[in-house]
C-alpha cells in the first residue's frame, strides 16, 4: 500500500535538522568526547578537551552554533518504495528545508553557486543529496553538515589488490597524519573501502554518520576499526594539533564489493563535533 508524505513535512523537519545539528552535539558524540576527556594523559590535551567541552555548553545556554564553520549540508535518504510525495519535487523540498534552517538558525552560509567565480548563494543551498531505495514505507533522513576544515584533508587511494589490508591501513595513517592539527582534532575518521572512486568517498562519508558507539557488524572491519583507532592515537598528534593521547575519537570503516583489479580506499575525516541528526518519518 502506498503512503503519501508531503514535501512540506520533509522541508520542516530538514529545518530542524540543521539547526539541532549545529546548535549541540549528538549525544554519541558528547560521550565520546566525555570518554576522550577522561583518557587523555597530557596535561595540555586535557586542558583543551575542557575547553571544548566549555565551548558546547556555552552553545547550549545561548543557542548558538557550536562551531563558526556550519557546513555544507549533506543529506542521506533512504526512502521507502511504497512511499509517495506529494506537494512538489523531493530535492526543492530539502533545499527549501535547508535554506530555512539555516536562515532562522543564523548559521553561517558557506556554499558557493560555482567553484571557480565563487559567488556566495546567500541561503547554504544547494545541500548534497544521496538517496537510497529500500523496502516499506518509511522515509529515514540523516543530516550531516560537513565543515570544510576536516573535509579538505580528506583522501581517496587508488590501492593495488596486492596492497592488501596493510596497504589500507597505510593510507588510513598517511592521510590522518598530513590531516595533523588542521582537521581539528580530535576527530572521528570515517572509512570506505571498496566499490569504485566515487562508491568508497560515499561509503566514507555514511561511515563518518554512523554513533561513535557502534562499531561494524563484519568482525574482520571491527578489528581494523580498533586497530586503527589505537594506531591513529599513537601518533601523538592530540588534540587540537598540540600533542596527546587522544587524535582520534572513532574509526568507523564501511565496505562494498569491489573489481578484481581495485581496492579503492576513502578516508573522510571530520573534527570532534562530526554533527549527525537522523529522523524517520
């Protein structure tokens, strides 16, 4: 049986999305940071993951965004095939969600019409879309507004199926260690291994959303995502870039099929706020 969801409620509910994920942390993200706060051993990492944690409930109290840069807004739907919309076209109506969101969230607009004259579109639209089909009739929406500090310092290789899971892993540290301070650790480094060139920058991304809680559910990923994070926190770049015992906050890896003669591997890296709001409809 087929359902209808208006485009006015997918509107209305983006709005929310982007002003709830810049004005305060996932409460995932709030427990890993808790965690890394604890774990920290160099006086001056703990210092500044205090400092942090100040900066969010300073946030909270005024409601105001919690980081200067609120993104650009990234959008993953996974839609129902029994689901119908009416009122309009889906993407209008995320776009008009956004551009409202961050209007009456006073968020700072980011987005640029065209990448090479670079002129401001005023309203942080158009967000980046990825929808998926699935079965039922529900609509599940997750939003990521993505800070372009972290997000420059993102990697995609072009590994050798020779290169192996020690090949992986390399580049898993290559691109965290040249990230260094300017990703603003401590981070959450999301992984995609397999698929194509773009297929592993997406799988990246999606891994970046998943709870810092959760690890992977393939216990062969799971023991790579805590080796990983172990590895990453012993290069010492700590937080904010000034040394410590804490770079890295999660390491959360997503894999698809891949061809014979590819393993192509993308690291997207995010800073500690790594904002993420799902809502199902």
């Amino acid at each position: 049986m087929v359902r209808s969801v208006s485009t006015e409620e997918i509107t209305r509910n983006v709005k929310e999305m982007c002003i709830e994920a810049n004005y305060g942390l996932s409460a995932d993200m709030e427990a890993a940071l808790e965690a890394a706060a604890g774990a920290e051993r160099a006086p001056l990492g703990k210092k500044i993951l205090g400092q942090l944690q100040e900066n969010l409930k300073i946030a909270a109290q005024e409601q105001i965004p919690i980081c200067q840069d609120t993104g650009m807004a990234v959008l993953f739907l996974e839609i129902g095939q029994d689901v119908h919309f009416e009122g309009g076209l889906l993407e209008d109506a995320v776009n008009e969600g956004v551009r409202q969101g961050y209007e009456e969230g006073y968020l700072r607009k980011s987005v640029v019409g065209d990448p090479l004259i670079r002129e401001n579109t005023k309203d942080n639209t158009p967000a980046v879309i990825h929808i998926r089909l699935a079965a039922g009739d529900k609509v599940r929406m997750t939003l990521a507004p993505k800070g372009f500090g972290s997000e420059n310092m993102s990697r995609i290789f072009m590994l050798k199926p020779a290169d192996g899971v020690e090949g992986v892993k390399n580049a898993i540290l290559t691109a965290v260690r040249d990230a260094g301070p300017n990703a603003c650790p401590p981070m959450v480094v999301g992984v995609g291994i397999g698929g194509t060139f773009e297929k592993c920058a997406i799988l990246a991304k999606e891994a970046l959303a998943r709870s810092a809680k959760e690890r992977s559910s393939v216990p062969h990923i799971r023991e790579l995502e805590e080796e990983m994070l172990e590895k990453i926190n012993g290069l010492g770049i700590g937080p904010g870039g000034l040394g410590g015992t804490v770079t890295a906050l999660a390491v959360n890896i997503n894999t698809y099929p891949t061809h014979i003669a590819g393993l192509p591997v993308a690291v997207n890296i995010c800073c500690h706020v790594n904002r993420h709001v799902t809502r199902e409809l």
